[in-house]
C-alpha cells in the first residue's frame, strides 16, 4: 500500500529519499499527486490543508513529520478513526537538549551584551552567577523536557519542572497541575517553555504569568509560538521585571519584517532550528508504524486527540 506526504511549505524530497533508501519497493506519493487516494492507509504529515483528509476514504494512519502533532490535531475534519502518532528520536532530543544549554549558557554568561558592546567598541566586563546559584524552570516533562531537566542538573544547575499531571524525575522538583503553576514560576531565574500545544496551554506565557517570575527571570521558548502572548513579553521586559527572552519559535514564521521582535535589544530570534528531524533517523520509526498500521498492531508513539499529545 502507498505512503503519501502531505507538508505545505517544507522540501519532502529528503523524506522520499530515506524512505526510499530503506525500502526501494515502497509506492511513496506527494500530495496533491498521489490519486487514487482510495489506495493510501498511511499519511505522513506536515502543516497540512486543513480538511484534506476527508479525501483519504481508507486512510488508518497520520504520523507527524516531528515531535509536534498540534499541526494536525487542529483540523477538526480528520475522521475519528484515525490514529496519529508523532516521531520520538534520540537526535531530535539530543539537539533540543544542546540548543537549550546554549541558550542558557549565553544568557548566564552575557555574550549578547558583549556582542552589542563589539558595535561601540566597549571595553566592560559584567558579573555573572554561577550555576549552582541560578534554578531553571522547565514546564513540560515530556521526551524532551526531560532530557533538557537532567541535561542542565548535570552540569550544577538547580531544575524543576512543570507538568499538566504527576511526574516524577530524580533529584528534581516537578510541579504539577494549575494549582502548582504559581508556585513553579516562583522558582524559575530561567524558565524554558517545551510544553505541547493545547487550548490549556495556549497563551500561557501571558502578562500574569510572566510578572510571577522572579525579577529579572529569563525566558526562553522552544516550543510554539502561540504559547506566548508577544505584546506582553515586551510590556514585561520593557517595564523591567524580565532581563529578556530568547525565541526559537514565534506566533507567525518566518517573523514579519518590521516586527519589533526583530531590533529589541533584550530579545534574541532564531528561525526554529532549535532541533529539526532527520529523515535518515526517523524514517526507521516511521516504516515500523507503516507496517504495524497494515497488520493491524499498536502503533508506536500513539497521541491521545484528548491530551492533544
């Protein structure tokens, strides 16, 4: 049975290619050229039309192109009977984990100042803390969040995290539930947002929540986009409270020219590269789902539509 791919806006071919590397024999389609579609039981997905999949009649399976599945879980018209499952990947972890230190470890040590200071040829050191004395706040325990909580305790960091229900981590905190979000964000002198995407996640990066940080707390989202309210971020850095913030993922991308994200000095962008899948990694995954959907097995890495991950 042909696998299609359905993705607007990003080059399938290295997909088509890993596919077929590991199994030459495979029928492998691209939307929109993938008729009859009455043929097609396995999807991969990316940023999809919404409302496409109403035209897959036997489809039984939609896999993420990423760790992400809020890309697919927003279109209302996929049928009920379709599973969804999403890549876990060790090299997507892996990538996540040593973007997120980078980041943290610039901002402990001050190399955006320095590297404004290079523009007027500024001689002037600034104090800085140590490890042991700084305690990041992680909010979402999942594969990723995890590995990123043990990563940063590892080199002396004080971690906790924050998570929609229980979990537990050793040697670190996690907080859980509404009712310990505030006590969680109390903590957090570095907060880093890895949560899914939710409607109870949405838009929790806002003005309340940012304000009970601890003064000069720094944020940095790698997550979504719309986990943060964007003009409340710079009322927020703006009225001091935050030292500033690093985006790896925003609202709309790539980010609008003119946007004030862009020339905010406190405020540092990338274009989402935090970690980005490998098709050669996780292709191995993906070919192992394709069979287990023909014969009717569990799938791995299944999302649950009600938890929205």
């Amino acid at each position: 049975m042909p696998i299609t791919i359905v993705s607007q806006g990003r080059n399938v071919s290295p997909w088509v290619k890993a596919l077929k590397e590991k199994r030459p024999e495979l029928d492998v389609r691209i939307y929109p050229h993938d008729l009859p579609r009455e043929e097609v039981t396995f999807a991969l997905a990316w940023n999809h039309p919404l409302g496409v999949f109403k035209e897959f009649p036997n489809l039984k399976s939609i896999s993420s192109l990423g760790a992400g599945v809020d890309h697919i879980l927003k279109d209302p018209d996929i049928p009920e009977q379709v599973q969804i499952t999403r890549i876990k990947d060790e090299n997507l972890t892996n990538d996540m984990a040593d973007f997120t230190m980078a980041l943290v470890l610039n901002h402990m040590r001050g190399l955006h100042a320095y590297k404004a200071a290079e523009k007027t040829q500024t001689w002037k050191p600034h104090k800085y803390k140590r490890n042991e004395d700084v305690t990041v706040g992680v909010m979402g325990i999942g594969t990723l969040g995890t590995e990123v909580a043990h990563r940063l305790s590892s080199i002396g960091f004080k971690v906790t995290g924050w998570a929609s229900s229980a979990k537990r981590l050793e040697s670190i905190k996690v907080y859980a539930g509404p009712e310990e979000l505030d006590a969680f964000l109390g903590t957090a002198d570095i907060l880093i947002c890895l949560l899914p995407l939710t409607p109870e996640t949405a838009n929790i990066l806002n003005k309340d929540n940012l304000l009970k940080l601890p003064k000069q707390a720094y944020v940095i989202n790698v997550a979504r986009g719309e986990h943060l309210v964007e003009e409340d971020l710079i009322q927020v850095i703006d009225a001091g409270h935050l030292a500033g913030a690093s985006l790896d993922v925003l609202r709309e991308e790539p980010l609008p020219e003119g946007h004030p994200f862009w020339t905010h000095p406190k405020i540092s962008v990338t274009p989402h590269i935090a970690s980005v899948t490998d098709p050669e990694s996780a292709v191995v995954q993906l070919l192992e789902n394709y069979d287990r959907a023909q014969s009717g097995e569990p799938l791995l890495n299944l999302v649950s539509r009600t938890k929205g991950y």
